[in-house]
C-alpha cells in the first residue's frame, strides 16, 4: 500500500521536473521566433534632426513588428569608409538586418553584395538593389529632379544663372536629382552652375562665398539638409534668389510658409521610414522580399501647400 502511494507522489513530481527542464532550458521554435528583430539604421549625416519623419515612420513600424531599431549616425557626413565599417561591425555584432541611406552607391556596391548573404539590407534614397540590397525604398530621383528642374523654369528666364547645390557627392540618388534637374534647365537655355563645398566647408558656407561672385535668379537645393542650410543664407541677404529644393521638414514648411523657400519636391517621408524598416523585419524574419513600388512625391507652394494630400507630405502623424 505505501508503495503504490509512493508512486502516485512520485511519477507526477518526475513528471513536473521534466517539463520544468524543457522549459527552461530548451526553448521551442515559437519562443524563439517572438525575440524581436534587431534592426541597424545606418544614416549618411552626422545628425538625426533632417531624419524625424522617416524616423517617426520606423520606430512606428518597430513598434507594429516586434522590432528593435538601433539609428547610427556619422562621425562625418557622406563618408562612404566609415558606412562601411558600420555595415561591418552591425553583422559581426549580431543584427538581423540594416536600412541603409547610402552615401555613394560605386564605393558601397561591393561590401553590400559580398554582406548581403548573411546580412539583409534594404536602402532607402539611392538603389543598391543591382548590388544585393534586397529592396530599395524611395521616390524615382530622376523623374523628381526632372519635375523640379521643370518647376524652376518659372523662376529663371532663358540665359539667367541657376545654382545647384552638390551637396552629397558622389554616385547617389541625391546627385541623380541634380543631375536631371540640371539637364532640364540647360536644355530650356539657363545657365546651370553647380556649386559643391570644398574641404572644410559647409554647404551653407559654400553657398555664401558663391552668391558673393555670381547673381543668379534661384537656387536649387536636393536634400534635406541643404536646403535647410541654403535658407539660412538666404535670409542673411537683402534680395536673395529664389529657393527651390526638396525635402518636407519642419523648418522647410515653415520657410514654405513664410515664402522664404519658393517650391519644393515632397514625398512622405513617413510613409518611407516605416516601408524601410517592415522590409528589413520581414527579411530579418526570412520571408519572401516584397518590392516596394517607387514612392510618389509633389510639388508644392505656398499656395497648394495646406491642400489634404499635401498636409500629409509636410505633416506626417504616426497612427
């Protein structure tokens, strides 16, 4: 009788040790398919503050999937090297996957091929996906310069100088703006000359030693930053050229606003930080990539810029 009472106590408790020891010790597949995905964001500035809707858009999307973003930023703005590096130690150091704003597509095309095995990138801005990105979020540079390009004629007769600011260089979407852009002003008989900091400079600086030589009718700015910088100078002078550019932060609808900035080429950038960052999850998850269709972008004035698409490009609310 003690014996038979000694096994009902018995089996169960042996029972009970070994679920404790399977559960603590050996994980299944859909405990460990919950850990989060650990998403690197390798950005091509020194700063975040041109970044905050794109970013709003990827911690959003974090949030949605169960990921967690690390944002990195440069120790010099547009170093190609030091992106390199980054995308280096991020695999070395266990992410599950990068969003990359590249800063030249030639210097990065061989380190994104020869990582991208075993560890998926997505860009955004430039396309790398003929070097092994796995996709690529952004609008189509080329057809955006072109409309930009196309909008500037408005504010320049035939024979009067355009400035286009380099402010990114090298191979990259940002240059491919300006280059269609350029293209179509020249065509239509303006003047185009580029404008690109020397060593040391910033654009802003580059801008103010260049209007002191030349008066042109306006100028063009293609990313963020750089238009940014470009109000800035323009507000230091008395009759300062019109300002057209892109890019849709803050300061940028303010100038918009206020008429400093003349007209600038917008997408949301919202919209393109959460696409980035739900590609990467979905790659990081090893699930079949999605191609992202180019993102759309518009044109907007003073005048048409509290129009309800448009609020959306300059004013991008999480959900």
């Amino acid at each position: 009788m003690k014996r038979k009472v000694l096994m009902q106590l018995v089996v169960p408790l042996l029972g009970l040790c070994v679920l404790f020891v399977l559960l603590a010790f050996e994980p299944d597949a859909s405990r460990r398919a919950a850990e989060p995905s650990q998403i690197s964001v390798i950005l091509r500035e020194t700063d975040t503050s041109c970044f905050a809707a794109a970013r709003q858009g990827m911690e959003q999307a974090a949030a949605d999937l169960g990921a967690e973003l690390r944002i990195l930023t440069l120790g010099t703005a547009n170093d190609a090297a030091e992106q390199r590096e980054l995308l280096r130690r991020e695999a070395d150091g266990g992410a599950d996957a990068v969003v990359l704003v590249p800063a030249d597509r030639e210097s990065l095309a061989a380190d994104v091929k020869k990582i991208t095995g075993e560890l998926p990138v997505v860009t955004m801005e430039t396309d790398l996906t003929k070097s092994g990105a796995r996709v690529w979020v952004g609008a189509d540079n080329e057809a955006l310069g072109r409309a930009l390009g196309q909008a500037a004629l408005n504010g320049a007769e035939p024979g009067r100088t355009v400035l286009a600011l380099s402010s990114v260089p090298g191979d990259n979407g940002v240059q491919d703006r300006l280059e269609s852009a350029a293209a179509v002003l020249a065509e239509a008989g303006r003047d185009v000359r580029v404008c690109a900091a020397r060593d040391g400079q910033s654009v802003g600086q580059a801008l103010a030693e260049e209007l002191s030589a030349v008066s042109p009718a306006l100028v063009l700015a293609f990313e963020a930053s750089a238009l940014e910088q470009a109000a800035q100078v323009m507000d230091t002078r008395a009759e300062p050229p019109l300002l057209y550019g892109v890019g849709a932060t803050n300061s940028i609808a303010a100038g918009l606003e206020q008429g400093r900035i003349t007209a600038i080429a917008a997408q949301n950038e919202f919209a393109a930080g959460y696409l980035a960052v739900e590609s990467a999850a979905r790659q990081a998850k090893k699930l079949a990539a999605e191609p992202v269709e180019p993102l759309g972008f518009s044109i907007l004035r003073r005048e048409n810029m509290y129009e309800p698409d448009h609020q959306k490009l300059l004013f991008p609310v999480t959900r």
